[in-house]
C-alpha cells in the first residue's frame, strides 16, 4: 500500500548494506572460529558506536530517514572493520573482491 511505497527507498538502503555485508564474506565466524574473538568484539563495538553517532546526528533533522542511514553506516562499519581483522589477522580475504580481483595463472 501507500505506506510501503513511502518507506521503500528506506529499505533499498538497508538493502545496500546488507549487500557490503555478504560482499564482505564470512568475517564474524573466521574471527571466532579461530580464537580472536576480542576482534570480533571490536568490530560489532564500532559498528555499534558508529549507528549511535550517525543516529544523534542525522535523526533529529531527517527523521526515518536518519535512522535507516544511521543503521546502515552501523552495519558498513562493524563489516568493514571485521574485514579488514581478517585481512590483516588471518592473511585471507573472505570478501568478494577477492574473486573479483583474482589473479590467474
């Protein structure tokens, strides 16, 4: 209906970070799987911190729309940051650019 035509391009924003959030691949299960869980930690606490600032920014002056890009720039961050634990912790890159990117031969 009506309030679901209103809200839609709220939800193709979520949609984007969700998307960042598989591209990034399997970043949360590597680190605790492999005994750095405190990395783990530290990127859902970034995230997290991340959403309350964006949050206390942008919701007072953009409402519904605040919200949904303060929660989406928590969820970029908390992958983002685990991303990169990985990367540099682990010397994988769980991540889709790592097909992308892949060198043959």
């Amino acid at each position: 209906g009506r309030d679901f035509t209103v809200s839609a391009p709220l939800l193709w924003i979520v949609a984007g970070a969700q998307l960042f959030n598989a591209a990034c691949g399997p970043v949360l299960p590597l680190l605790t799987m492999t005994g750095h869980s405190m990395r783990a930690f530290a990127g859902q606490f970034a995230g997290l911190l991340a959403s309350a600032v964006l949050a206390v920014v942008l919701i007072p002056p953009h409402g519904a729309l605040g919200a949904t890009v303060a929660m989406a720039g928590g969820i970029v961050t908390w992958n983002g940051v685990m991303l990169v634990s990985v990367i540099r912790v682990l010397g994988i890159n769980p991540s889709i650019t790592a097909l992308l990117f892949r060198r043959s031969g």
